[in-house]
C-alpha cells in the first residue's frame, strides 16, 4: 500500500453515509463540526428538518456556525450574508444588486436523520449521488428492538476504533471485570464467515458466553454488529445487541455511536428502559471507557511495529477492504481532478 492510499484513508473513506451527530446536539443554535477534515455547519429549519452546509462564508471565509439560524437560511455573522440550505446565497444585506445573490457558492451536504442520529453523505467525488442507507434489523426494526444510543469523542484514529470493535478476544481481557464479559474461554480458535454485506469473526465452539463474534457490514454506511449474553437479573430481551458506527473527524480524533439493543415489547420495553437508565448505562459506560483509554493510549504509528497472530484475521481482513476502496477512490478523485 502506498503512503498516498494510506494518507487518504487515515482522513475517511468516502462513498458512505457517517452519523456526525446525535439527533438531540442540533436544536434552533447553528453547530460547527469537523467530520472528515471537513468543517461542516448544521442547523434545523423552520419545519425542524436538518440542514448541513460547509462551514464557510463564500464572502469572506467566516465560519457560518457562528452566525444566525433564520430558518431557511444561515446569516453570517461576519457581515450578514444570507445563504439558503441549498448553498445559493438569498442575500447581501449590506449591498444592493450584490453579484453573490442567486450563486451557488457553498457546498451542500445531503442529510438523513434516523435513529436517533444525523448522517451526512460523504462523497467521493462532489457530485456522486447517496446511496441508499440500510440499517441492521435491530435498529430498523423498531417495533421489536428497543435502543439506546450513546455517542462519544475519541482522540484517536477512527480506524483503530474499528479494528478495536472487530477483535472479540479483547473482551476476554480488557473487559474481564465487566457486568457482562467475565465469562468464557481466555483462549480460542477463531474463524471468518463471508456475508452478503461483509462477514462475520467469531470464536470457534464458543457461542453466547461472552462477547464472542462481531459482524462487519456494509450497507451505505460502514457498520459493527454484535451481542453479549445477558443473565436474567439484568431484565427481559435476551441478548444485549450493540450496533457500532464510527465517523473520523481528523487524522486524530473520532465520534464513535453504539446503539445498545434489547429485543422487548410492550411492557418489557418500559422496564428494559427504566432498568437501562437506572442499573445498566453506567456499567456500559465504563466498559466503554476501558476501550478509550487503552485506544488513546496508543502511538499514532501502532501498526508499524504490529506482530499479529491468528486472532487479528478479522482485522486484516478490515483493513484490505478498506485499503481497496481507498485505492479505487484516490484514483477516482485524481481522475476526476485531471479531466477538470
């Protein structure tokens, strides 16, 4: 793999849906984010639907974000120039006939909101239309799974957040104290399982005990799914599901989203949620800070000096089809850029 392909993919693949945020951190206030390297402004109209620009003024340069949300438009607050969610400019308040008014200048992000959480498409090259975003049945399915989401900034890699989710071993090990993963074999044979999305990595022989498989699928957006074994003081569903997404914000930093899922209906869906507020979301919480601690804790060169063994085949396997897309998307990009 060559530093260029490797460079671009430390930034996000493109191509794919991202969450960028929870649904509840944009209200009537504009909100400037950085999601892949890309300063992006999101607001909610008039109707309370979002909509997502780039973060910049076509004036001067000025942050959007810091500026006025009047509904169907964004007010600079530099010099008040108004630009429309569609990224024309509706107004130059402070020049008549101005040549800015009725241009396209800024550009638009497409928007979904779903699950509690806003994604934006990223694509490869500025005028590839989204593809169709496809959830895992535990989240889409909403009439038979109930869920939480819980969304946190990590300063690390969003590639070593994946690769944390698709390695079930480390359950084992740094999560051993856990409410949920102090069970099961410290040692396993694993093995890799090809789906119509992706593919399943799991432990040989040990099958709801402990965090023992993963799944990685892609469906529009890149996503993890799993589940752990729940006893049954810990309250109706059966297994506890997690349905994991990951968006880069930088070369360093990340937003990770889990949804944490019960299979529950009608009054078992009230008490799995007052049992999740009350017992259950601090425990996951601080299974979730084991994993940021040791995630940051790492250099950014990590995979230089690797020895991988048996149990990283699902990793690796990640990683190729990640570097494949990242190829075929830097020589998109570059053809796109020579024919312009």
């Amino acid at each position: 793999m060559t530093t260029a392909v490797q460079n671009y993919l430390d930034q996000g693949l493109r191509g794919l849906w991202y969450p960028v945020l929870a649904s509840w951190e944009v209200q009537s206030a504009p909100v400037g984010i950085t999601r892949l390297g890309e300063q992006i402004v999101l607001w909610r109209n008039q109707d309370g639907t979002v909509q997502a620009l780039e973060d910049r003024c076509p004036h001067r340069g000025a942050r959007l974000s810091m500026g006025w949300n009047l509904g169907d438009r964004i007010a600079c607050w530099y010099h008040g120039v108004e630009v429309a969610g569609d990224g024309e400019v509706k107004d130059v308040p402070a020049v008549d006939r101005c040549p800015l008014v009725g241009q396209k200048c800024v550009r638009r992000y497409h928007v979904q909101e779903a699950h509690g959480a806003l994604f934006l498409w990223f694509g490869v090259t500025d005028d590839q239309a989204p593809e169709p975003l496809i959830f895992p049945e535990e989240l889409s399915d909403s009439e038979s799974y109930s869920h939480f989401l819980c969304t946190a900034a990590w300063k690390c890699n969003y590639q070593y957040a994946l690769e944390n989710v698709m390695d079930p071993m480390h359950g084992t090990y740094l999560h051993s104290s856990s409410h949920s993963m102090a069970e099961g074999d410290r040692k396993a044979d694993m093995a890799l399982e090809p789906t119509d999305k992706g593919f399943i990595f799991k432990k040989n022989g040990q099958i709801g005990i402990n965090f023992d498989w993963v799944e990685f699928g892609a469906s529009g957006a890149y996503w993890m799914r799993l589940s752990i074994p729940y006893k049954q003081r810990f309250g109706p569903g059966g297994h506890f599901w997690i349905v994991g997404m990951v968006v880069p914000e930088d070369n360093d930093n990340c937003r990770v989203f889990f949804w944490r899922i019960r299979k529950v209906q009608d009054w078992q869906r009230d008490l799995w949620r007052f049992m999740y507020r009350n017992r259950l979301e601090q425990l996951h919480w601080d299974v979730l800070e084991q994993d940021r601690i040791v995630l940051e804790s790492m250099a950014p060169d990590a995979r230089e000096h690797e020895y991988l063994y048996q149990h990283d085949v699902g990793l690796s396997r990640l990683r190729r089809i990640m570097q494949k897309a990242a190829a075929r998307q830097l020589a998109e990009r570059e053809q796109q850029q020579g024919a312009a």
